[in-house]
C-alpha cells in the first residue's frame, strides 16, 4: 500500500508522535510504501534519539495548515492516518483512520456556534501568527518583548490567508550591534507568494529594523525566507546576534481585560487550524481510534461515535535495563511538557505540595530530609511558557528542586531509574464534566515510571486511572485528589516497608497492555478489519 501518515506536531516529539512514529515503522516493516507529514521539519535523527525509533526508509514531507497542499500528497493513496491533535482534515485517501487524541465539541449550542463560526473565522482574518519552521533558541527579553535568535537561515509559516487576496506582514528584527553592511546580507523572499511592496524603516537608535512587506499569497499557507549570507558565528560573537521580535497583536476592539487569555485561546486554535463543518469532515474518515477509555467516553458523548480503543505503545525500561543495578534515590519525579494551555502537568502544585512535604519532614525529622523532586520536561519557544517556567524557577526557590529541561531520552531514563516515586498532576483543580480536554487523555510517562520501578501517584481523574486499575494497584495509596492526599500518600511510601510492590505482576500488566508487541497486534487487527 501506499501510505500517508499526518503528524502535524511531530516536532513537540510528545505521546502522540512515539504513535506515530511507531506506526510509520510497522508499516514499513510491513512492506508498505510510507510518507510521514509534519507540520515543521524535524531531523530524523532527533527523533530517534528522543525515541529510539529508526525511520529509515520513510519518507517526510511538512505541511503547516494548508488543506490544500495536503489533498495534493493524500489524494489517491490506499492509506491515510491522521494522527494530528485538533486537526480534522479532511481524509482524501481510499481508506482513512482519524487517531483522535481527545475530541472537541460539535457545537450545537448558542455559544459554540458563536465561538466556532462566527468568531473563529472573522479572527482569522484579522490575526495571522507567525509560526517557526526552523529550529529556535527559547526566547530572551530585549526592551520588554520576547525576542528569538535567528540562524543563516529562517523560515517562517504565514496561515489562514486567502489565496490571490492582498495581505501585509509586518515584523521588527534587532541586532546587538548594527553594522553598515547588514542589509547587503540579508535576502528576504516567500514562498508560495508574490511580493508586490517593501518598506525598511531603520532605527539606529534602538538598533532594530522594522520591516512591512505587501504581498499576495499563492495558497493558504505561505512561507517566509529571511537569509543571512556571511554572518558571523553569531552563537559565539554575541555582538553580532540578530534576533526577531515576538510578533504581538493588538485587537482594538476587544476589551483590554479579556485580552490576554482570549488571544491565548484564538491563537492556539489557529495553529491547529479552522474546521467548522465537523462532522462532514469525520464522516470521510472509516475508522476512530484513540488511546483510553476515558477518551472513548468522550469521542461518543461529542461525536457519537463508538471509536476503537487502542493504547499507545510505552518504551518498557524493565526489559531495557537490569533494574536491580541502579541505585534509588530519595527522589520525586515527575515527567511532561512545561505549558499552560490544553493539558497543562500543573508543576506548580507539584512544587507547592512538594514544599508542603519537605517542611514536614524537615520538622519531624530535625531539620535533616534529603528528598529532592525532579522536573523533567521540554520548554517551547512560546512566550506564555518562557513566563510559566520562569516562575517555576521563583516558586522552587530555597528547596531542592531540580529542572532537567528539553532533557535527551537518556537523561529522561536516568531519573526514572535513580527516583523511588513519581507524581502527575494534569487535571488538578479542574472540573472534568465542563473541561475533560484538560485532563491527561493517557499517560505515557506515567507507565514509563512504573516500567522503571518508580512508585506511582497520581491525580484521580482523565485517564491515569485506567493505569492504576491495569497495574492492580491500590487506588486509596495510588491515586490522589486533594494536595493533602499527594502528602500522605507521599509519606506512606517514603517508608521502606511500603516500597515492596508485586513488581514482577505489575510488569506483566505493562507488558499485556502498553508493550509495542501488543500495540503493533491490535494496530495491525485493526487494519485488517478496516472497511
């Protein structure tokens, strides 16, 4: 078969993409011809240190919120899997599977009609953010704003335009130190559209550049080339950095306090994309599946849909290493993404409770705990991050608290092997009825700590009970839902006595549910059956 699989967020390399990393490797294992979509180019070689997935053989191609371009790639293919978070393209393939992450609403109420088809399209004519294709340092403040480091060459996508229609991007870039031949560097150009004006406004007061270019797009994505001919090593010659402004957006016409967390909310939606006729576009695809039982719980409330339960594969560190040769730590850790939207892993209540454990003890104990907590996770270039992981850093002030960011899969092992518990917190103080979106859909990580002989505690709620539950584990001493519940359930397996868990069980459990032998059968059953 030919075979095409979308990933859109391949290069956040989180849960979802080891799925889609793994099918694209069964299917080609298969003998099947396989195209692997991403948003953004990401090397093969980051993948597999990430995951320890090989790709050899598989073909890439990005596309960023461009339905069009993507019919062009999936049109006429014997498969096409759509494994892309909030994406609902359409399946244009002869046979097509939707690998929902978590379902969003059909709206059918007055509100969400508003929200969906009113709002959301009148916006997207008013915002287009820019999105990096190329790889980014994280953001620095210069005079306030977050500004990003730029490379030789950068490439930036534009979104939600109207093909043959005008548009103007305008953009403001800083240099450490301004030099005469700066602009004789610089070639500026676009991909999939004609620039019809440019203006260069040069303040050498503030050493920045402001740039407005008039053009009319192609498609509905197009691409924007800022190069750099003979720059200096800019990482190493800090005068000679150049670095582009955060492009902010001001909406005149909405109130100032509803501005920050509304913007938030539109611009996350329209990175994923505008789909406002749901159900037609689910109606293409003749398969949904998803990761939990939680999930399927949602899928057929939202969509009335009875979606295939398929639990995503979990790199098993017990059949990787002899645990028995890693010393345990008094460590406490916990694993995923530093964020504030969608599913947020709420370190700031792991932090806080952790400080709430570790003045007990010091207390009990005459000053003496040696507990540390570990915080494991990747940091994206977005700004509401950069600010939510700088007070991370404020909050965990004077306590042992260490941070292993944007952390090798090595590294990510070696916690799970040298700590003796693991906490996870998504969905803490969160109403699951109104917003069950907020909640962890599975829990990769989670499995991935058990698998390592890491004692689990975790939030009662989304689908995290489902692992307790799969591993027999003891939902009173395992499960938490209250800060006061982490503490004593903390505490009571800080003892020696309680650490001795029926591990060799435990494994077993893993192994039957979230092994990759066991996703790859119920992957391959599902494909057989596929209609």
């Amino acid at each position: 078969m030919k075979v095409v699989i979308y990933d859109k967020w391949l290069h956040s390399l989180g849960g979802g993409e080891v799925v889609a990393c793994n099918i694209a490797r069964i299917l080609k294992d298969q003998g099947h011809e396989v195209l692997l979509i991403s948003g953004k180019e990401i090397p093969v070689g980051s993948i597999y240190d990430k995951f320890k997935i090989d790709l050899k053989g598989i073909k890439f191609k990005q596309v960023w919120n461009d339905e069009i371009a993507l019919k062009k790639l999936v049109q006429n293919k014997d498969l096409f899997i759509n494994i892309s978070f909030l994406d609902y393209s359409i399946g244009f393939a002869k046979k097509n599977i939707y690998y929902a992450n978590f379902p969003t609403k059909i709206y059918n109420n007055f509100n969400g009609m508003v929200f969906t088809k009113i709002l959301i399209p009148i916006l997207s004519r008013l915002i287009k953010p820019i999105e990096f294709l190329s790889r980014i340092e994280a953001p620095i403040v210069i005079a306030g704003r977050p500004a990003y480091l730029l490379g030789n060459d950068n490439k930036f996508a534009l979104a939600n335009l109207t093909p043959n229609q005008s548009q103007e991007a305008s953009f403001k870039i800083h240099l450490s130190n301004f030099y005469k031949s700066f602009l004789e560097n610089l070639t500026l150009s676009f991909d999939n559209a004609e620039i019809l004006d440019k203006i260069i406004m040069i303040n050498h007061g503030t050493n920045t550049i402001d740039f407005k270019i008039k053009f009319i797009p192609k498609s509905l994505t197009v691409y924007l080339n800022l190069n750099f001919e003979n720059l200096v090593d800019y990482h190493s010659l800090q005068e000679e950095n150049v670095y582009l402004f955060y492009p902010k957006i001001y909406l005149s016409k909405l109130p100032n306090f509803l501005f920050n967390n509304f913007l938030q909310r539109v611009i996350s939606r329209l990175r994923a994309g505008i789909f406002v006729n749901l159900t037609e576009r689910l109606n293409t695809y003749q398969s949904v599946v998803t990761y939990s039982y939680f999930a399927w719980k949602w899928i057929r409330k939202y969509w009335q849909i009875d979606a295939k339960v398929i639990a995503p594969p979990v790199d098993l560190l017990y059949k990787k290493y002899q645990l028995n040769k890693f010393k345990k730590n008094n460590w406490i850790c916990s694993v995923g993404r530093f964020f504030t939207l969608g599913h947020g892993k709420k370190q700031e209540i792991l932090i806080e409770t952790f400080k709430k454990l570790y003045d007990k003890k010091r207390i009990s104990n005459r000053n003496r705990t040696n507990w540390e907590l570990h915080l494991v996770g990747g940091l994206g270039d977005e700004p509401s991050s950069i600010e939510f992981f700088t007070y991370l850093k404020e909050k965990a002030k004077g306590y042992p608290v260490f941070f292993h960011l944007n952390a090798s899969r090595k590294e990510v092992e070696e916690v799970y092997l040298r700590s003796k518990i693991y906490w996870h917190a998504t969905g803490f103080g969160e109403d699951e009825q109104l917003y069950p979106i907020r909640f962890e859909h599975f829990g990769i990580s989670p499995v991935e700590a058990l698998s390592a002989k890491c004692i689990p505690i975790l939030f009662n709620g989304g689908g995290l009970r489902e692992i307790i539950r799969v591993a027999n584990l003891d939902t009173e001493k395992n499960l938490f839902n209250t800060a006061e519940d982490l503490v004593e359930n903390t505490i009571y397996y800080q003892k020696k006595e309680n650490q001795k868990l029926n591990w060799p069980i435990i494994f077993k459990q893993l192994s039957k549910h979230y092994s990759l032998e066991a996703f790859k059968n119920n992957f391959l059953t599902l494909l057989a059956t596929l209609k």
